[in-house]
C-alpha cells in the first residue's frame, strides 16, 4: 500500500529535477529518463514513455550503425580524427573559460 505512493513521489521528483536540470549543462535529460523508468514500475502511463522513447533510441543507434557501415575506411577515420578534434577544441575552450 505504502509503495505505490512512494515510487509515485519519487519517480516524480525525479523527473521534476531532471526537467529543472534540462537547460543546464549536465545530464538532465538522463535524469527525466530515469525518472521514468522508476515510474514505470508501477504506472503504465510510464511504461509506455519508457518504451516509446527506448524504441525510438533503438530506431537512431540502428541507423546510425548503418550510415557508419556506409562509410569507406577513409571515411571512417576522417570522422574519428573530426571528433577528437572538436572534442579537443571543445576541452581547450572549456580550460580557456576556466582560468579566466
């Protein structure tokens, strides 16, 4: 009786945090989605977003394994060497930000 109050109260402060947390640098995002799945243990409104947004992750990964796939070698590892860079760039501008 007590747990369905209380997986209520706290999968709903949860994501209550999660969307306070969106606009701001950090996970907010993870935390609405985290929320949901405490949710979804035992409401089906929840279960259903759980599973909505799962499939819909499943649908990107698969498409992108095959744009990835389609991409020559050469290709492939452009795109690594891009992404370390921007994450370099990204790093140095953070430090920059930093020390100031």
């Amino acid at each position: 009786m007590v747990r369905k109050p209380f997986i209520f109260l706290l999968g709903f402060t949860v994501v209550a945090v999660g969307i306070i947390l969106i606009p701001l640098p950090g996970p907010g995002w993870a935390v609405v989605f985290v929320g949901f799945a405490i949710l979804a243990t035992e409401f089906h409104f929840a279960e259903k977003v759980r599973d909505h947004v799962v499939g819909f992750l499943k649908k990107i990964i698969k498409e992108a394994e095959h744009y990835w796939h389609a991409l020559s070698r050469r290709e492939q590892i452009l795109l690594i060497i891009l992404a370390i860079f921007v994450c370099i760039v990204a790093i140095f501008a953070i430090w920059c930000i930093m020390i100031q």
